[in-house]
C-alpha cells in the first residue's frame, strides 16, 4: 500500500480483498452492510480473541485518511498476528463508513511534497449534517436513520467492542482526539506520537462545545452526558460515538491533520480575548455576505444534475447555519490561549470556504458564470489562508502513523483493565 496518497472506495476494497487472499485465516473480509445507493460497506477483521476492537473509517467523505489507516494497522496485524495475540482480541475494520459521499469527494491526490491546497478543495465533498452516518436521528426526530448508520449500530451491539475507534482527518489545523472517559496515560501518549511525527497538536478544540478539554489536544466528555451530541451550529443528533457506552465501550476520535498550522498549539493566554472573538466571528459574517452576493438569493432555484444535488444542499446548509455558529463563539466564555482562537480563525475561513468550493463544483455544468465567481472565491480564500496561518503539508505516512500509533497504544491500555 503507498503511504503517500489516499485510498479510494475501489481502492479500499481492492487492497482489503488481497490483504484477506494474502493471510487466510488471519484476515477476512465481508460485507456488513450497504450504503444508500448499494455499495457494500466492507469490514475487515484480524485476529480471533474472544475481545473485540472496532475502527471506523470514512465517516465524513472529505476525509480519506481514516482509509488508509485502516489498511495500514490491517497490513500491521496480517504481517505480525502475534500483536493480536498477545492482547487476546480480535480487531475489526469498518473501511469506509460512506462509500458514497466518498465518491463523490474523489478526484484529488496529495503530490508530495507539495500539494494544493486550492485543488484539494476543488474536488470537496462534505455532506450536510443529516447526512452525515455518525449521527443518529435526534430523540423526538421524524427522519429515519441512515442505512449506514443502522450498520454501524447493529456492529456495535453485535462486537460490543471494548474500543471504538473513529478516524478523522481535518484539512488544515492541528490534532486532536476526543474519548468517551478517561484512559490513564492515553493522553500523554497521544502527544507524544504527534511530537515524534511532527503534527502539531491543537491547544483547545473548538470542535465538541459540551466535551471538557484536557489541554493540550484532548477533549473528554463530561460524566452525566446524554447520547446527544451538539455542533457549534446548534446541530444535535445523537451519536454512534456515545451509542456504545451501554457496552462499556470506550471511543476514541482521533483527528489528523492534512496542513499543520503551528498556531494552533500556541498555549498562551489570548491578549484580548473579546477582540479575537468579534474579529473571527466578523470575519466569518463578512465571507458568507460574499458567498450570498455571489449566489444572489437564487441558489436553490438554479438546476443542477441530480448527482451533484448533495454538493448543493451541504453548501446551502453551511451558508445558513454560518450565523449560528458565530453566536455560539460569541456567547463562549471570555478565555482561551491563542491556540484556541487560532482554531477558531481557521473554522471562520473553513466553513464558507467548502461551501463555496461546493457549490461552485455543483453549478459549474449549469451556471459556469457564477460557478467562475465562486472559483474565484475559493482561489483568493486559499491564499489568505496560506498567508495568514502558513500551513505546512502533513506527509500522509505521518497522518496515517498518527492514527496507528494511537489506536495500538489506547488498544493497549484497554485490554491491560481487563480483569
């Protein structure tokens, strides 16, 4: 397998079939599912201990990574089934939880060892929040869940894993991992896997408002919570990551990023903290004014081909809730280091970036004047991004290494509390 490019949907599936043909009865490959257009959702399973690990891969479409971790540990195990062995478990892999907003984010390959950041966003694809398959419909919600979700659930009360593992791969920022409860000495090793490989960690997450940080770079969540879990846009649904805790499961998130940014591990306190915050929320107001100046009231009346309806809807949706999410930084306490608001920096300038690398992939065949516009947009936004946060690319060996590193050591230290 490279460890320098991501994995496709044909891809997983191709290398997790010659990774099962390479090491029968050590590796098996079956479909635990189907996407909502069909697509098998395949897992890949090592080892035959009587515990059970399980790792998600692809549950957002715009993050490929998760994939090739995935594979990675798998090839790790096939080659040394003796690691499996000694922590009496069998490790499952869920290799890309949706197939198909994945293949709608394909197209675009890192060429180390310097990659666009414009062309990476050219070819996103982040679905809007109900469609994404980590949340499941919000308690009293009509929608019915997703098939993918539904796979994932029957998974969890199938394995009763004693370690979820959710892989995630942010675009440009630091990493960060969140966990269900506490792991003694988890923390500290989860840092000192991002020192070895060069990752800068982010100081305070602004990802998981209602978690409580252990700085740097870990997010708990609080005793006493409910399965609901809320975005920064108000967005709540309950969550396939708080879903196993009626096991006694503890999932890890585990979030590496594809452009390091050194200002987010900046643990001083912010000088002015009540400036900072206006200025990211300012700023984020300013750049959806443009995108709806672009789109002049009229985005959701202009056609677009049905495969590409989602790109629309998941723009729209981040244009809509833009407000929202600057009220929720502004209502947050007065307090943070300079990472924090440098995290925050880079949210106010992702969320109207991807929506307008969106929708202009989305009009580009129907609209091509505004679809130029928005082409426009996503070039200069790039390079202010570039010039104001320097973002230095993060080799895909060292993002996957990331991953691996911490699934293996946390995998460790749950199978060493076993009775």
């Amino acid at each position: 397998m490279r460890t320098s490019s991501y994995p496709t949907v044909v891809d997983l599936e191709r290398q997790a079939r010659a990774l099962a043909a390479a090491a029968p009865g050590a590796i098996s490959l079956r479909a635990a599912g189907a996407s909502r257009a069909g697509r098998p959702l395949w897992l890949l399973s090592a080892g035959h201990g009587d515990r059970h690990m399980l790792t998600v891969a692809g549950a957002h479409a715009n993050e490929p990574v998760g994939g090739a971790s995935a594979l990675r540990l798998a090839t790790v195990f096939a080659r040394r089934p003796q690691l499996l062995r000694r922590l009496g478990c069998a490790w499952h892999f869920l290799l890309c939880l949706d197939p198909d907003g994945a293949r709608l984010n394909e197209g675009w390959q890192p060429e180390e060892p310097a990659p666009s950041l414009e062309e990476c966003h050219l070819r996103l694809y982040r679905p809007a929040f109900a469609r994404q398959p980590e949340s499941l419909p919000a308690l009293g919600e009509s929608r019915p869940p997703m098939p993918e979700s539904a796979t994932l659930v029957r998974l969890l009360d199938e394995l009763r894993p004693a370690a979820q593992f959710t892989l995630h791969g942010i675009e440009f920022g630091g990493a960060f991992a969140m966990m269900t409860r506490p792991l003694p000495g988890a923390g500290e090793a989860f840092r000192g896997s991002a020192a070895l490989l060069d990752v800068p960690l982010d100081d305070h997450p602004c990802d998981g408002p209602d978690w409580r940080p252990d700085r740097p770079g870990l997010l708990l969540l609080p005793d006493g919570r409910a399965g609901s879990e809320r975005d920064p846009s108000g967005f709540v649904a309950e969550s396939t990551w708080l879903y196993p805790r009626r096991h006694g499961t503890l999932t890890t998130l585990i979030e590496a990023p594809a452009w390091g940014v050194a200002a987010v591990a900046d643990p001083r306190p912010a000088t002015d903290p009540e400036r900072a915050v206006a200025g990211i929320g300012g700023l984020l107001l300013a750049r959806n004014r443009d995108l709806a100046a672009v789109l002049d009231g009229r985005a959701d009346t202009r056609p677009v081909p049905e495969e590409l309806a989602p790109l629309r809807d998941a723009a729209l949706e981040l244009v809509d809730v833009a407000p929202s999410v600057a009220a929720t930084w502004a209502a947050e306490e007065r307090s943070g280091s300079r990472g924090h608001y440098a995290t925050l920096g880079i949210a106010a300038r992702r969320i109207p970036l991807r929506a307008a690398a969106m929708m202009r992939r989305a009009l580009a065949g129907t609209d091509p004047g505004t679809a130029e516009a928005l082409g426009d947009l996503v070039r200069e936004w790039c390079r202010e991004l570039e010039k104001a946060y320097s973002p230095r690319w993060v080799p895909v060996s060292a993002q996957t290494g990331l991953h691996v590193r911490t699934m293996l050591d946390i995998g460790r230290r749950v199978c060493a509390e076993r009775p």
